[in-house]
C-alpha cells in the first residue's frame, strides 16, 4: 500500500486531531479508522520547541553547552542553546520588524556575544551593527552600568557588497579583557573593553572572517580574500600585528576553534568538508590530523554505501567546531539553502547525539517502488517505520544534493532553487524527481545509480529568473532547458 507524506508541525497536527474529534462527535455511533500523527525533518515537534532552521556561527563552552547563531529563524529562535542532545533556550533579542541576529558568536566563563543588526525600512538610513551579550543561561547581560545587552559596533549603507552586507560583523574573539571583532567594509578588527563594550583601539586586516585566540592570547583569523583558490588564516597580535604564521591550506573555513592541547581547529565547509587540525605551538603551523571522511557527505561511493548517504563520520558543510572540558567534540553544519545539524563526538568520536533541522516549508512524496516506506522531500531521503512512536518512526538515510558536482542545482540558487513541493515516480525502473515551485516553476531530476544524488535534466520558466541564475537563460519570454 502506497503513502503519500507530507511533514507537517504537531501544532498542525492538533488541528486536525480537533476537527477529527469534532467529526466523531457528530456522528454519533460512527467510528473513524484508528490512527497516530507523527512527524519527521526536525528533531522536535514544534509544539514547545524545535531545531532552528540554520546555523551561521557555533560556540562551545567548557559544559557541553552548544550556543548558536543564525541570519533568520521562521520559528522565532535563530540564537540558540543545545546541551546534552536537547534544546534548553535561547538567546534574548529581537527578530522582525528590521531586527535579526547574524552569524558570530564567541563566549568566556561568564557571557556569551553575538552579532546582530537593525535593517531601517527607509532606504536612507543606515544599517546599524551591534554585538549582544548574554549571560551562560541565557539571560540577558547589559554592558557596563547601561540596562542595554547591544553595543553598537558601526553603522554602514545597506547595500551588498561582494563579500556580503556593508558592515557586517563575521567573526568575535574573545582575548583577555577585550573582545575583538572583525567587520567587513570596512575591513577591521574593532578591540573593545568586554564589560563596558567601549571600544578600545582598531586596526585593519584585509576581509576578516571568524577568529579565534589561541593560548598565548594572540588571533587567528580567516582572510577571505581567495588567493591560489583557498582563503588563509593569519595570526596577529591584539594590537595589530602580524607574527608570520599563516595557514594556506585549510581550504574554505567556516568556523574555528581551540581544543584542550591548545590546537587549532578548523570547520573546512569546501571540497574535504572536515575538521581539520593544526598545531600551532611552533614557528610553522602544521596539519597534524583531520576528523571526518574526506569528502563528507560528498564522497565517493564507498563499499556498501552510496553517494550522498548519512553517516555519523560523514559532514556535511561544516560551519562550527568545539571541545568541551572533557574533550568531547561538536560541529555544526549548515546545509545549502535550509537545514543544520549539530552533532557530539566522544573524546574517541563516536557520535553521542545529533539535532537535526533538515525541512523548512517543504511537501514529500514517497518512492513507488517503496511500500511507502522510503519517503523523498526537495533536498533529503528518509526511511519510515511507522511501528515506531511519534517522532521516531523517521531516519535519515541521506541528500540529494551535489553542489561540488552539480553546481547550477536549480535547489541550490535563490528563485530557481524555492521548490517545495516534489512527486516522485519511477519510470522503467528510474526514479524521476518533478519539483514544483513558485512562480509556474518545474524542476526535473533523476537519480544517479548508486548514489542518494539527483542529478538535475529539465528546467521550465514561465520567464527570466531574477539574481542572474542561470547565466544563459534568455532576457524574456518562457524557456526551458534540458540536458
């Protein structure tokens, strides 16, 4: 017997539960088939909380305790605090009518900051960029004698840059008394006194991105200006200074961190998708160990296992790392488009627990050849076993997306990639994905053998799709492309 599964919220779920109710009291003596509702693409219901949609930026404090930054959150909390594999709160601020938090974040033994901005509605003025702080359980910290938790780093244009919007915050560290943070456009470390949020002293380093500081109190920090196809990561002195020790082959890192031997970590979100580690006691950095498969989720068909298959050694787009006192190990990823997991290693990594928030505002449909019991959503593949309880009859088995292979993905860029809605059928025994989206869009994908991936073969417009994607498409009028 064929299912079709649709994810939904339990709050949903209540509603219809409520009208099913009201249905039998009507009738009387009429009796409805027995049923459950369930869920599955989050780890919790909705009813009371939920894993947030994406994660920009992690940090970890000596606890456990995982707190999180993120641009947006549809469900209200894209700050956040995990522990233990369970949500226990979020980080205070405001979300909506120009206020959002961003995607820094950094922490000492008493507070936890956080990037965040105030976006007016008036084209005129200026977008403002502050950092908030947070005491460890999540109350709010004002600065010095204020009754204020923002302090207000710059103000800049709204408009975009090539590096993302003009001021943003990327990256905090906390060093001593200070806390540092790097903005782009302008390019700088901005040094400020970290109870009064005064700041200090700046100076300049050439399109910094995520920091960190390491035993000796000096920074880390991720240039992102591409040079020989990778970023860099180049120690400097709270004052300013460069020491001379860089790291160029770290490939595309999105978040870093220390462990407890004084290494650094680094989340690489490019072609390995691993932590990578580098000792960097010596006049030289060097490489002394990586945490994952390379590749990631990415890699190669392996044995029995197929492309884009989940596995608790498999990471998919890194974007936080961090050890806790114990030396147990967390990282952070954040999917393409929507979607994030946490994950927490033993110190002999072996997964203790993992979140997940893998669907945002999607419909699924279920492989024919399944019984109902492989269910396919935009991006994922789940199996089902509905003999399980509410919440637990869902596994992820993988993704469905290749972005180093198939980089023009319609699911990969902003108008074309809004497809919520999948069928999935199988003919002569190929399975065939049809994504409906906004707009009178049709994407068409069929599965690679072997392999969890869809490989994108048609593509309908009913006209041009704004943003530039793809580069070929014509200036007007309805078009389509094939493979």
């Amino acid at each position: 017997m064929r299912r079709m599964v649709h994810t939904s919220l339990a709050r949903s779920m209540l509603i219809l539960t409520s009208i099913a109710s009201a249905c039998v009291a009507s009738a009387g003596a009429m009796q409805l088939p027995k049923y459950s509702t369930s869920w599955f693409g989050n780890s919790f219901s909705g009813a009371v909380k939920h894993m947030q949609r994406t994660i920009d930026g992690m940090y970890v404090s000596p606890s456990g305790a995982c707190y999180t930054n993120s641009g947006w959150d549809e469900g209200g909390h894209p700050g956040a605090i995990y522990k233990n594999g369970d949500y226990v709160g979020r980080l205070p601020g405001q979300q909506g009518r120009g206020y959002s938090f961003s995607r820094a974040i950094t922490g000492d033994s008493t507070y936890v900051y956080y990037s965040c901005n105030l976006t007016p509605k008036e084209p005129a003025e200026p977008r403002s960029w502050f950092v908030a702080r947070a005491f460890l359980d999540g109350r709010p910290a004002p600065w010095g004698n204020t009754a204020d938790p923002l302090t207000r780093i710059l103000q800049a244009p709204k408009q975009a840059t090539s590096d993302g919007a003009e001021g943003e915050i990327f990256g905090l560290a906390v060093v001593g008394r200070t806390l540092c943070v790097s903005t782009g456009t302008p390019d700088r470390i901005w040094v400020l006194d970290r109870e009064s949020g005064r700041p200090i002293r700046n100076f300049s380093a050439p399109h910094p991105g995520p920091m960190v500081t390491d035993r000796s109190g000096r920074l880390w920090i991720v240039e992102r200006t591409v040079e020989a196809g990778s970023l860099k990561i180049v120690q400097y002195t709270v004052e300013g200074e460069r020491t001379g020790k860089v790291i160029e082959n770290a490939g595309k890192p999105a978040g870093l961190a220390l462990d407890r031997k004084g290494r650094l970590l680094v989340a690489d979100a490019g072609t390995r998708q691993q932590i990578e580690i580098y000792d960097v006691s010596g006049a030289r950095p060097m490489e002394v160990g990586t945490f994952g498969i390379r590749g990631g989720l990415f890699a190669d068909k392996a044995g029995a296992e197929r492309k884009g298959q989940a596995s608790s050694k498999k990471l998919a787009y890194p974007v936080g790392v961090g050890e806790d006192a114990q030396g147990a190990l967390y990282v952070a990823c954040s999917y393409p488009v929507t979607g994030c997991e946490i994950r927490s290693y033993s110190p002999e990594k072996e997964l203790k627990w993992s979140l997940g928030s893998h669907e945002y505002m999607n419909c699924s449909d279920v492989d024919p050849a399944s019984d109902g019991e492989i269910v396919y959503s935009p991006r994922e593949v789940f199996a089902l076993d509905l003999r399980k309880g509410p919440g637990l009859n869902a596994r992820l088995l993988g993704h469905t997306i290749d972005p180093f292979r198939f980089p023009d993905d319609p699911r990969l860029h902003g108008e074309g990639g809004k497809g919520y809605a999948p069928l999935i059928r199988r003919i002569d025994g190929q399975l065939i994905m049809y994504l409906l989206g906004e707009r009178g869009r049709i994407a068409i994908f069929r599965q690679l053998k072997d392999s969890y991936v869809f490989a994108p073969c048609a593509f309908y417009s009913q006209g041009p799709i704004p943003g530039g994607w793809p580069a070929s498409q014509p200036v007007k009028g309805r078009w389509i492309w094939r493979d």
